[in-house]
C-alpha cells in the first residue's frame, strides 16, 4: 500500500533514513501484527519479513508499540491524507465531504481494516493498552481531521454546527451505517457491489448535509 512522502517524518542530523526500508518494515509490521497477533509478531520476525537488520528495524522505530502506532497511521494515511480534509474554498463542501466519505468507507470496510479492528477488539477485553494506541493513530486522527474541516465550513457560513467534535464523530458513523457492522461479525463477508456503496455514501452525506446546512 503506497505511503505519502509527507507521513514519513524527517530522520534528523546524519545520514537520512532509506525510505524503501522504513515502508518495508511498516508493511512487514502490518502484514505479522494480523497473522499472528501483537504479542506473536516479534521485532525479529518482522525485520526477517521486511528483509533488513533487526538493528534497522530499531533505527527507523524505538519499540514494538511506536511501531504499531507507525503501522495504524501509515494505513490510514494511504487512504485518507491528510490533504482531503484541508478544504479548497472554490471546491464545493458536498464534494469534499464525498471525497472524504468514499475513502473513509472504503477503508474501514478493507479486510486489513477488518481483521484490524477484531484484533483490537479481543485486545480490549484483556484490558491492553493497544486499543488505545490504535484508537489514537487511526479514529482519532480521522476525527480531529474532520472536526476542523467542519469547524470551517462553519465560519466561514457553509454550515451551521455548534458542536463541530460531535458533527465530525456524526459524520463517520453515518458512512459506516450498519455494513461495517455485519462485516466486523461475520454476518457478510464481502462489502456491497460498488454501485451500492457508491449510493450509500452519497445518501449518508446528503443527510448530513441536510441537517447542517444553513
């Protein structure tokens, strides 16, 4: 999955990091933290997938936990840069929201995005601190993206929001609808056809849209 150069923060004084490594190691990451677990996915195991030095693995990341952190954001940030929610004021709010939306749903309802969040889920029941970790790479960022694009829209008069933190929350959870649900249980195993999701979102921000519209 294609990484933006903007994720990847700058190495300091020295030689700079090879960037080709430090992907590998997030994809390697990514790929064991789903197969095996958290707890099964060791920094050995993970340099031997990226094809690098366990010494590397621990140049690019500190620990196992910042390189979770890494893995969730870097996921995210593939699919919903940060650029989406800086809003151009010639570009019309519907399209930027639906711009927003169709990543959005067409991340949480991925099989990585899945298996992910059943992970997290089983985790959480263990009292881990991983959920939370994974909370704040990934949902959080979202959030706070939006609350801002949304906060905006609304000074600047396109929408009327008091409480722009709840609209953003509001947001997602309308794209989310009750797909995402039966996915994560099991009930479907495949997300709609795309002309069927495609509809979905479009009717799940015209209801926003609706409700907040001046």
């Amino acid at each position: 999955m294609p990484m933006p150069d903007n994720f990847l923060p700058a190495s300091g004084p020295g030689r700079p990091k090879d960037l080709a490594k430090r992907k590998a190691i997030l994809d390697a990451a990514k790929k064991l933290f789903l197969i095996k677990g958290y707890d099964g996915s060791s920094m050995d195991a993970i340099a031997s997938e990226a094809g690098v030095s366990k010494l590397t693995v621990y140049s690019h990341f500190s620990d196992k936990e910042t390189l979770f952190a890494a893995a969730i954001k870097a996921q995210c940030t593939a699919q919903l840069p940060e650029k989406l929610f800086e809003q151009d004021q010639s570009a019309p709010l519907e399209e930027v929201l639906l711009a927003i939306a169709h990543s959005f749903y067409a991340l949480i309802n991925s099989r990585e995005s899945l298996a992910l969040h059943r992970v997290m889920m089983s985790m959480a029941a263990q009292n881990s601190k991983l959920p939370k970790l994974f909370y704040e790479a990934g949902p959080q960022r979202l959030l706070s993206g939006m609350e801002d694009l949304l906060r905006r829209a609304d000074q600047t008069g396109k929408l009327r929001i008091s409480n722009p933190r709840n609209a953003a929350d509001q947001f997602f959870c309308l794209i989310k609808g009750g797909c995402n649900f039966r996915l994560l249980m099991g009930l479907e195993h495949e997300p709609p056809a795309e002309e069927v999701a495609r509809q979905n979102v479009e009717e799940a921000v015209s209801v926003f849209l609706r409700a907040f519209r001046p």
